[in-house]
C-alpha cells in the first residue's frame, strides 16, 4: 500500500476553533501513527473572505498544539503550508483537460437567470438544479462571445456514488441529485469541491478525514475523480462537536479558539488529550501521553454520534496536567499569567527562579488553569492585595488579633523563619492555649492571601520571607474588623 498521506484544509476566514483543531488533531494522529505525511493547505481562494491574519493565527494555534505538518511549497524554509491561491495555474490546467476531454463545458449563465429560472422550477414543482441550458455550448471558448463564463462538470444522471466511509460505513448518493456544478468561477477562481480535489491528487492524499458537515460535498468530489480517471481516497467523516445543549458548538457554549484556551490557561497538552477523547475512546483511559495518542490511535475507534463538549471535564483534564508539570517549564508557563494578575513585570523579574518554582510548586495540586494558579498565588508577592471582607470579619476577630499579635511577636523571636520552625511554634502555642492548630493558623492565611482557603500556609509564610509576612499582616491587623 502506498504511503498514507493526509490533509487538513483550513479556509482562513477566522481562527482555529475547537472542531477545526480535532480535524487537524485526528489527521496529525492518523499520519504519525501510520508513519505518513500531514499536509497542511490552506485554502484561501474565497479572496473576500480570506486574511493573512487568520492564515497567521490557525498557523499559530496549530503550532502551539504541536502539530507539525511535513512538507510544503517552500524550499529550504520551514515546511509549507500550501496555499491554493498560489496554485490557480494547476486549477485551469485541470480545468482545461477536463475541458479538452469534452467532461466539462463554459457556461454564461448570469447569477440573475440562475435565480429567476431556479424559481420559475420551484414554481413549477420540478428540480431546481441547474437545467443544463449551456451544455450545448461545450467547450468552444468561441461560443461565449467574449463574456466571462464559468466552467461546469458534465454529470451524468444515471447511476449512484457509494463511499465506504471509515467512519459511518457505507454512504450511498443519487448521481441524479447532483447537478452540472462549477468548477471554475468566470472570475478565473476555482470552487471549493474542485480545487480540493486538485490538491487532494496532486499531494497524493490517501485519505480524507474531515468534518461530517463535507459529507454533502463528497459526491460531487468523487464524480470529479472519476471525470478525471484517479483513484478516488478513502474518506472518514467525523462527527460535529455539540454544546452541552446539544446544539452544534458556537460561541454562545463559550470560547471555541483553540489559541482562547491558551490564553484561558490551558496547557496545550490536556488540550490535545481532551480533543483526541471527544469522539475517540481506547477503553476507559482518559489521560494519554502524546506518544501513547499516537501508538492507539485508530479511525475506527471514532465515534458515529456526535460527542458533546463538557468545559468542566477539560478544566478538570488541564488541572491533572498542572500537577504533573515540571517547576521550571511551569514557572515559565506562569510568567505572563502572573504579570496578567498584577505581578509587576520588575517584581518577577527580580525573583530568583528557584522561588519562582517553589511558589509554583506549592499551589500546582489545586489549580485547574494557570489563570487560577497565578491568581491564587499572587498574594505570595509584593503589593496590596484584596481581602475577602467576609472572611476578614468571620476570622480576624478581635480575639484573633490579639492571639496574631503576641504570635508575630514570637515569631520575630524564632532563631529562624523556616516553614518547620512556625509549624513547631504554632502547635506549641495551640496546645498551650488548648486550641486547634487551625484557629492560630487561619488568622495569618486571611491576613497574607485574603482568602480562607489556600495551600498549607507555613511553607507560604516561608517563602514570603519574614519582612513580607509582617506587612501585610500588620496591614491586616489595621483594617477594621
Ligand atoms: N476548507 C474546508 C474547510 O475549512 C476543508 C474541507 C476539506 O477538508 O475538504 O472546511
């Protein structure tokens, strides 16, 4: 068997969104567990529709999925992607052999006429697909006069399409239903259904994995193939991704740009996890390493129904990855996430990076986002912070206060100011006072972070340093109760 090749053919009228990157994803899958190619085309002939802009952000989003796409026009350069607006020259030569062939024919129909003789046929209760009016004309260019014609294929009415589609099985379409479609436009430009199927031969695709809403599209593709002789490649439709109201995924769900998520907090990696299992399954696993999607990964273990998008599954996904990343690459990932929740640029450019990591460290079992995780931890650095006011009048009572007091007193009195050594000084005080451990040390969680729920908090007061700690706990001290 020849070597598997397949594609993903974004139009660039927007950005990369959630559906769009689990076609890329199962394409990507697909080619690196069968050691073939991912093309990556970018199909850009809707020039009214098309910005390089969207062209730069679905580069972007892919890249940061880490799907790598393998060859391309460029040489020498960083591999592709194709574009098919450099390509238009491949299109008339198609066109024109289609036309040479006596397949395919001019036709000087006006968008006008279409429309009136379309609805003179509902009218009519007969079909309204194009009635065929220029196939006399065939392919004599003399015959349009000049005026700028369109190019249609020649379909037959007999007979029927079948594809074996590795996902739904078997699909069968009426040769009839199909009409004498566009190939070319009379502007020049290709259609969608002719320039895929161009491309599609020229870069050897030998399998078409997209989104189930192209099913309509592939009979008119396949009547193409066989209008050009080639051997046609074996198609899997994915189903649509729906809403939790099982309405097809939109905005209104809430963000559906990949790169949203990113800048959401999520790590690219459960978002590839949570994309591969949304209409994928192998068992019961839920979290799978990249190389583990590759190894299992297999088009008959997609799902016929459509899978619905759960966000809190995902949140849930991206905090088992949070917990499993390491400090320095988590540091890193956390940088704009703190300046994003106050931390001044100077402030964690002064930080030495090992503090960095601890600070990291202690708050990564809990976070589901690196949002949450830098805003949870931004307390641990300089500036004011906002207290919870409900949690300040409930704990910081004027009894509390008073225990703080004679506690930070004790603490400046600590030979020195390690998390083990407040852990020690704070039992010892609870006992003495015949109090939970939990009564001293929740006064100092609401005085430092402002919250009553963070990590254990002597490791915490230790980062903070003694200086810090004292602040903002006399702050907290001075604020009414
Ligand atoms: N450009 C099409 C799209 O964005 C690609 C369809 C295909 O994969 O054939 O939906």
């Amino acid at each position: 068997m020849s070597k598997v090749r397949v594609r993903f053919a974004p139009s660039p009228t927007g950005y990369l969104h959630v559906g769009g990157a689990r076609t890329a994803l199962y394409n990507w899958l697909f080619a690196r567990h069968e050691n073939g190619d991912f093309i990556l085309r970018i199909e850009d002939t809707d020039a009214e529709r098309s910005t390089d802009e969207s062209t730069t952000t679905i580069l972007e989003a892919l890249r940061w999925l880490g799907l790598d796409w393998d060859e391309g026009p460029e040489v020498g350069g960083p591999a592709g992607p194709y574009r098919q607006a450099d390509r238009l020259k491949l299109y008339h030569d198609f066109a024109q052999r289609l036309l040479d062939e006596g397949k395919a024919y001019y036709c000087v129909c006006t968008p006008d006429e279409l429309e009136a003789r379309r609805k003179a046929a509902l009218a009519a209760g007969t079909s309204p697909k194009y009635d065929g009016r220029c196939r006399r004309r065939g392919n004599d260019v003399a015959t349009t006069g000049g005026r700028g014609a369109a190019v249609r294929l020649l379909v037959g009415e007999e007979g029927s399409i079948e594809i074996a589609d590795l996902v739904h099985g078997p699909i069968r379409f009426e040769t009839g239903d199909l009409d004498d479609f566009i190939l070319l436009r009379s502007d020049g430009m290709p259609t969608y259904n002719f320039a895929v199927v161009v491309d599609d031969v020229l870069m050897s695709i030998t399998h078409v994995i997209r989104g189930d809403d192209h099913i309509s599209n592939t009979p008119r593709q396949i009547v193409l193939y066989e209008a050009l002789g080639l051997p046609i490649p074996q198609f899997a439709h994915i189903p649509m991704i729906l809403g939790p109201d099982r309405a097809r995924l939109s905005k209104r769900h809430g963000a559906t740009s990949v790169l949203a998520y990113q800048q959401m907090g999520f790590l690219p990696e459960a978002v590839v996890n949570y994309l591969a299992r949304l209409g994928w399954s192998y068992g019961d696993q839920e979290i799978f390493t990249r190389d583990e999607l590759v190894q299992y990964f297999s088009l008959e273990k997609v799902g016929k129904t459509p899978a619905v998008f759960d966000p809190v599954k995902l949140e849930w996904l991206n905090g088992q990855y949070i917990k499993r990343t390491a400090p320095d690459r988590l540091t890193a990932l956390l940088k704009p996430f703190w300046e994003a929740a106050g931390v001044s640029r100077d402030e964690l450019a002064g930080q030495d990076e090992d503090r960095l990591q601890r600070v990291a460290g202690l708050f990564q079992e809990r976070a589901r986002t690196l949002t949450e995780l830098a805003s949870s931890s931004r307390f641990v650095f300089e500036g004011t912070i906002e207290r919870d006011r409900a949690a300040a009048l409930k704990v910081l009572t004027v009894e509390a206060k008073a225990r703080v007091r004679t506690l930070l007193a004790e603490i400046e009195a600590l030979p020195s100011f390690t998390a083990a050594a407040l852990e020690s000084l704070f039992r010892t005080k609870a006992t003495a006072l015949n109090l939970k451990l939990v009564d001293l040390a929740q006064p100092f969680r609401v005085a430092l972070s402002g919250k009553t729920v963070s990590p254990p908090i002597f490791p915490i007061m230790e980062l903070m340093g003694w200086d810090a700690v004292r602040r903002r706990v006399e702050e907290a001290l001075e604020e009414e109760g």
